[in-house]
C-alpha cells in the first residue's frame, strides 16, 4: 500500500506540510489554465494563461544566435569535440568562463553602473535555489526576514519551507503607490521584537513582482541605511534588473555598495538569474552573489544540491560573451516589452481599468477595486472567481501577494503572443461593461436629472468609463474633461 500525503507518522514534517504555499489561488489559477487552456483555433473559449510572469518576446533573437553558433552546443557536429570536457567538468565554482560571462552580464543588465567580481558568484537552481541558499546561509529555523508587500508568492516557499524561517510582511498600500517606508519597518520591525522574533534581515524585490515599478535611489538609500542601523542583511532579489523599459532608471543595490562607503559590504546580498531577462526559467541558471566571503563559501558548498549543469553553462558562457549581440538584445527586449506594457495598459484603460503606474517587469498592477461587491478579501475572491472560470483569464489576485487591500490583481503580458493578448483584452472590456452597466445606468439618470443631455453613443462609451466614479486614480488615460464638466 502507498504512503498517503497525510501519514505524518511516516513522512517527515517538511513532507507533509504545506510550506510549499501551492495551496493558493495563484497556483489554483495555474491548474485552472491546465484543464483548460486556451487555444486559437482548437480551444478559442479555454482559459488564457496571464498569471505565468514568463517572457517569450524575444526567443526568436536566441534561436537565431543558436543557429549561427553551433559550436556552442556540445550537442552538435561544430561542437562535440567540447563534449568529454564539459561532460565531466564537476567543480561546483562552476566554469570560469561561465562566471565570467555571467559577472559580465549583470553589469550590462544594470547599463554598466556596477561592476560585479566572478568569485563572487555562486550558481543556483533559478534564483528559486538562489533563495533558498541565502536563507539557509543566513537563519536559522524561527528567524525571520521583513518583506515589504505585496510580494511574489514564490518567496513563502523559497526563504520559508525547508529552511524553517519566517517571513514578516511590512505593510505597503496604494496611499503612495505601494512605496516602502520607514515607518513601516519600523513598525513590523518592532513589532517582530516584541514577539521575540529574531529579524535577520530585509528581502526586497527591486524591480517588484507584482508591481513593475522600480526604487527610487532615496528609498534604496533609506534601507540600506536602516538595516545597517539595525544589524542585519539586506537581500535584493534583482530578477528583474533587464527588464526596464522606462523612466525612472533602475539603481541596482550594487550601485549604492559602490558608492555609499559606510555601509558594511557583509550585510548585502543580490539573488539574480536568467529566467526573466534573457526568458529562460527552464534552463535554472540561478545566482546568488554576496558581498560578505563567508557567505559566498558556504552558500558555494550548499550549490552542490543545485549546480546548473555544464552544458548549459557552456552555452550561456559562449552566448554572453558575445557582446554585441548582449547589447542588441537588452536593448530589444525593453523596445518589446515596453511595446506590450503599452498596448495592454492603454487597452484596459480604454475600457475604465487603471493600473498603477510602472516601468518594469513583465506585468501590470490591475486595479479592479471598483467592481468589488464587497471591499474585502471575500469580495476579490468573489471576482477572481468570475473572472477565472466566466471569463476564462488566469490573472492573479492581491492576496495570493499578500497586498495589504482587496481589489488588485497581477496581469502578466509577455508569455503570449500579439493574438491572444487581443483575446484576452477583448474579454476584460466586455466583462467590465457588463459589471459597470449599473453603474453606467445609474449615471444616465443622474445626467438626467441633471439636465443635461447626452447621446450615449458606444462610441461615448469609453468616456462614460472614465468618469471618475469608475475610473481608477492609477488609469493611464486622462479623465475626460467633458464627462468631468458634466457630473
Ligand atoms: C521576484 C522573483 N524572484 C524569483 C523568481 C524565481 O525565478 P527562477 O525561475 O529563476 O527560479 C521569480 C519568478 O517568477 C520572481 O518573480
């Protein structure tokens, strides 16, 4: 007879816990798309997966660099004779030429503001594995890292699950556009010492998952400066440092290392990996690397449990070296997404949804506060579910981030092509319109009653959507001064 999941006599309790967070609605949403995923022409009524923070806009740049370099592949005629080397390469410092590339690359990905020391480099399953490693390098079982929300999920399983450590979310909100601030620390930071748990440090997300937008130099600054003050680690979880397609710039924390000579190197930490700015989550090309020496020898010997494995090392070693085709390449993945941010963000607005306002990553912060039935928790999940199973979109919602107010969801923009977006951006104006016809009735009548008259044409339609009753603060699209005169 099998072990079942619950048999906690048998199993250890990592086994059968649920520290693996799974059991929430981002990745209910992830099984919703499974069962039924939409296709053009085989499934045109499936679910649409926007909730897989993937980037494929420019994986056609990277066939076209593997075809012109065979060599690099130790799986082709031009490049077997590489094969017996890399096949047994098994130093986990990992290929020297890899980390080379690899310090190389960070630096271009920052626009060359830093500059990045290969032995400080440690590999990493994905910067899932790079998670995890500085979690274990850093606490023990019962500490705790601060975390500004909202946050990407994937965290409470990374720094949290095996490693035995906390998270303790710092409460961020839309009153200033979710920025962190001291206060805030502060306040989770006391509260945690009250409660006897030990703060080992900060986890940021710089860019942010979910929110695309970037720090600002003076908010790095203030937490640099603060978690000096307090003793402990700041870790910068700088996934998504490539993926900039606008002003502000991105300030990498290893800007500020650089320049700010009183801060203490030991405490700062960068987790980094290719998934998001060269698209390719499949290959775990993960890094941690580490200002303090200690870590970056412990965290090296634990690598052994995630090392990536030479073949890929040796392509990305070869690929990154090709420093025209990095740069034409950082610089035509921000061109795309940039594209596709603004395609998505003007086509929700055209139908009265705001956004808040962003400039990275490979999503848009949905506001959908105003079709809440309820202002609660209860009320965001009432609308997922409409929004999941009616019309068929995978978006994610607030709290699976645990944002601190009901209301927001994640659209993620760049895992599908031209065609399905315009599916998918069909399906939210029509499902907005249908949710604010009340409203849109109701404000027939008060027009009415005010006396004043109006043709509600579809083509005024659009402006009916942003009137300030629906429309959100965070819309990209101006508020019609005519509809504003008028109500
Ligand atoms: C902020 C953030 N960190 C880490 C990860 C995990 O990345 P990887 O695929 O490299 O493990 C993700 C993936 O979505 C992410 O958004």
């Amino acid at each position: 007879m099998g072990i079942t999941p619950t048999d906690q006599q048998l199993l250890s309790k990592i086994a059968t816990n649920d520290g693996h967070a799974e059991n929430s609605p981002y990745f209910d949403g992830w099984k919703a798309y499974d069962s039924d995923p939409f296709h053009p022409t085989k499934n045109p009524n499936g679910v649409i997966q926007m909730g897989l923070a993937e980037n494929q806009l420019c994986f056609d740049l990277i066939e076209e660099w593997i075809r012109k370099h065979p060599d690099a592949s130790i799986c082709s005629t031009e490049g077997v004779h590489n094969f017996r080397n890399i096949a047994n390469f098994q130093d986990y410092h990992g290929l020297p030429e890899f980390r080379n590339a690899v310090a190389k690359f960070m630096e271009r990905a920052r626009g060359g503001n830093a500059t990045f020391d290969p032995e400080k480099i440690v590999m990493s399953g994905g910067a899932t594995g790079a998670a995890e490693t500085i979690s274990f390098c850093l606490a023990d079982p019962g500490d705790a890292f601060l975390i500004p929300t909202p946050y990407y999920p994937g965290f409470d399983r990374d720094l949290r699950w095996r490693t035995g450590t906390q998270l303790v979310p710092v409460a961020c909100d839309s009153s200033n556009n979710f920025k962190i601030t001291i206060p805030a620390l502060t306040a989770a930071y006391d509260k945690a010492v009250k409660a006897n748990i030990r703060i080992k440090g900060l986890l940021i997300n710089n860019p942010s998952n979910p929110l695309g937008t970037v720090l600002d130099r003076d908010t790095l600054r203030s937490l640099l400066r603060f978690t000096n003050e307090k003793n402990i680690h700041l870790v910068c979880d700088e996934i998504y440092a490539a993926s900039v397609f606008g002003q502000p710039n991105f300030v990498s924390i290893a800007e500020l290392v650089e320049e700010e000579k009183w801060c203490n190197r030991d405490l700062i930490h960068i987790l980094y990996s290719l998934s998001k700015d060269l698209g390719l989550p499949g290959f775990r090309v993960g890094i941690l690397y580490s200002y303090n020496e200690y870590v970056v020898s412990c965290a090296r010997k634990m690598s052994s449990f995630g090392l990536v494995s030479t073949q890929t090392q040796h392509l990305i070693a070869k690929m990154l070296s090709d420093d025209d085709f990095v740069k034409s390449f950082l610089a035509e993945s921000k061109k795309r997404l940039a594209r596709r941010h603004r395609i998505m963000r003007m086509g929700m607005a055209q139908v009265g949804i705001g956004s808040l306002r962003s400039n990275a990553g490979l999503f848009i912060w949905m506001d959908l506060r105003r079709l809440l039935k309820e202002r609660s928790f209860d009320g965001e999940m009432e609308l997922w579910h409409l929004i999941i199973n009616d019309v068929k979109l995978n978006v994610s919602p607030g709290s699976a981030f645990h944002c601190s107010e009901p209301g927001w969801f994640r659209v993620c923009l760049s895992n599908m092509d031209d065609r399905t977006m315009e599916v998918a951006l069909r399906r939210i104006g029509k499902f907005v319109r249908k949710s604010t016809k009340v409203e849109e009735d109701e404000m027939k009548n008060r027009r009415w009653q005010n006396n004043l008259r109006l043709s509600f044409s579809s083509r005024r339609f659009e402006e009916i959507c942003t009137t300030p009753c629906l429309m959100s603060p965070h819309s990209p699209v101006p508020h019609s001064p005519l509809v504003r005169a008028m109500t």
